[in-house]
C-alpha cells in the first residue's frame, strides 16, 4: 500500500466502466494502482472496444500513462441485469477468486420513461452485483464493493442532507431517482449479510477539467442544448438555486481515494463539490459566451412548467425540481477522507466553465449563437 491505511488493490471489477465516471474510475486505476481491471460489458463489440480506448486516452489528455500496458485491463462480456451477470460459468469462477474490490458505477440514467429498464439495470442490476461480490467474498478475496449512487436520492427534500440519511419519506421526481433510492435499500440489505459496501453520491458529473471533453453528453449538457435552441426561453427558478457540478477527474479522483483506504467501512459519502455555482449567474455566463439570447427569469412561484405546455413545458419540467428546491448535502464523511490526501474541489467558473462549453463547441454538439457565430465562422469553414 501507499501510506498509512491504504489498501493495494491487485485486482478490481469495475461495471458501468464505459460510461463517463465509470471509465474514469479505469483511468485512476491505471495512474494510481497496479491492479489488473476486468470490465464487465454488454455485448463487448471490436467497435465498443475501439471506443473505449479512444475515450480512455482522450480522458488522459491524449498520453498513456508511463508503463501502461493494455494487458492490465481484461473486458469480460456480461449485463448487470442478469443473474451472475450473464457472465460464462468457466470465467466467473475464476474472477470469483481474483477480484478484490468492485466498483458498481453501471446505470440507466433517464429523467423520463423507459421505467423497466431503469428498474432492471439500476435496482436487480444492483442486486445481482452484490450477489457476485457476495460469491467472491465466499471464494476468494473480496474486501469491499463501492456502489455509485447519486444524492438525487434525497429526491424532492430540501434543506440539510447528510451522508447517512436515506428513508426520509421523501418523493422522488424521476423512476431514476426512485431506482438508485430502492439499489441503496439493496445495498443496507447486503451490508448485514456481511459485505463491507461504500456507497459513493456523486452530484452532476461533467467533463474533464482541463479539456472538457466528455464521452456521454448527460442530463446537465442536455440542457445546454436546450439553451442553445432557443427552447428555454422562460426559466422559473427559485433565486438562490445552485448547481452542484463536479469535472468527472476531480469525481473519480475522490471516490478513488476513498475507495483504497483501509480504515472506511460501509460509509456513505456525499461527493460534492464545495464551491455551488447559482443557477442564474451560470445560465447568463453560458449565454453569454456562447451568444445565445438570454432566457427570462421568473419566479418559480409565479410559473408552474405544466403552464407553459408543450415541448418547454415539457423540457422545464424535468429540470425543474433541480432549479427550484434548495438544498444542502452535509459532506463530512467525505472531507474526513479525502482531507489527508490534500484533496479540494475546483471552483466551476472561467477557465473551467470555458473549456467545458469550448468542448461542446468543438465536438458540433452545441452550436454557437448567431452573435458569435459570425465571427467564429473563419474557424468553422
């Protein structure tokens, strides 16, 4: 191990590992262990396999890390959404007395509809995990599983959250929200039978501070986009409403840290960024960088989204919870261990928020505003 506490990881099972935090999570594993990484991934393609690399090595500023071989990372085909993980008898009971540590970063991340199948990736897909783990516990030498969740699932309470909180009778805005409420249920269930789970609660995830790139443009990109159709004209928004955005490195870097230290057992940790961004100030700086109109702020008391109607009707109301109900997640936890590392969170603004919104740019995912776009068009042509 490195240090006081800190386990060495020889060998780690990582799901989801495609996905913007789950691959990197990979990328830490790589710089900052030894450890062989097995990936569990759905119908394992030469295509998917191509895409990952690329993303990994995009994610790493375009360098491999020194003495970096690909032989360390093995992709076993598998779906967390079935029993053993669809994973093929031969090759499961050899992991089973392999893996020490299992990351769970795999969901269905949806605001809206396709209820199944968020329920059969992000609520059995959560218990089927932690029945492998409880298998590789019983055969080998599994220590511990950290299951990504997220702090939406607090849903729709406001005021204090803290990391042990979970059943506070709230309601929840999404069958997403629900599902990762229900897989922390699962995950309590798992901890009394004897697995040793952190549950990490990651706020919204964006792309790599230095470069913003990311590989899945998610919920908050999405309503960039919005912005950037003119779609959001009309924002009701509670005046004090902030976003809790964390650069996917910073996010992966934490629950890494977390994850190699000894001492923690079955600790909840919010992964937030200490520094919010108001809601306001951050739509009137993209806005303005990007050269887009500036959308109208009205009081979420005064405009309901269901008014509005239609398709910004419809927009709104997914974001709205998100920009009208104030609240605050405790990180405790999460300070107490990530404090000896000399960790700290990035303030989200200029360079920062430049180099997120240059990557949307650049990637033809966002199109710049007509103000700006004339003068940017000699780059463009």
């Amino acid at each position: 191990g490195i240090g006081g506490g800190v386990k060495d990881i020889k060998c780690a099972f990582v799901t989801g590992g495609t996905g913007l935090l789950g691959i990197n999570i990979v990328k830490e594993l790589i710089q900052n262990t030894s450890a062989k990484i097995i990936l569990l991934v759905r119908n394992p393609t030469q295509e998917k396999r191509d895409k990952f690399f690329q993303d990994l090595l995009a994610f790493g500023g375009g360098l491999w890390p020194v003495g970096f071989s690909f032989g360390r990372i093995k992709i076993v085909e598998g779906d967390v959404a079935l029993p053993h993980l669809g994973i093929a008898p031969g090759i499961r009971s050899r992991l089973y007395s392999e893996i020490d540590i299992v990351y769970h970063s795999a969901a269905v991340i949806k605001l809206s509809g396709a209820e199944d199948q968020v329920q059969s990736a992000n609520v059995q897909g959560t218990r089927n995990v932690l029945d492998f783990a409880l298998k590789c516990k019983g055969k080998g030498r599994l220590d511990r599983v950290v299951h990504v969740s997220t702090i939406a699932v607090s849903g729709d309470r406001s005021g204090v959250i803290y990391e042990d909180d979970l059943d506070e009778g709230q309601a929840f805005n999404s069958p997403y929200e629900k599902s990762k409420f229900q897989a922390e249920k699962i995950v309590g269930e798992y901890r009394r039978k004897g697995l040793n789970i952190l549950i990490v609660r990651p706020s919204m995830v964006i792309g790599d501070s230095r470069t913003g790139f990311t590989n899945h443009y998610n919920i908050f990109y999405f309503q960039l986009r919005m912005l950037s159709q003119g779609v959001l004209d009309i924002i009701p928004l509670n005046e004090d409403a902030a976003y809790n955005l964390i650069p996917v490195d910073y996010a992966a870097k934490a629950i890494c840290l977390i994850s190699y230290d000894e001492d923690i057992q079955n600790g909840n940790f919010h992964i937030v960024n200490t520094h919010e961004v108001n809601v306001k100030h951050f739509i009137e700086k993209v806005s303005s960088y990007l050269g887009y109109k500036k959308p109208e702020f009205v009081s979420s008391v005064d405009v309901n989204p269901a008014a509005l109607g239609g398709v910004r009707g419809k927009l709104l109301n997914i974001y709205y919870p998100y920009i009208t109900t104030t609240k605050t997640f405790d990180d405790m936890n999460a300070h107490n261990a990530l404090h000896p590392h000399r960790f700290a969170w990035p303030r989200m603004e200029n360079t920062l928020l430049t180099n997120m919104l240059d990557a949307c740019i650049f990637s033809g995912y966002l199109r710049l505003g007509t103000e700006v776009g004339y003068e940017a068009g000699a780059y463009n042509s």
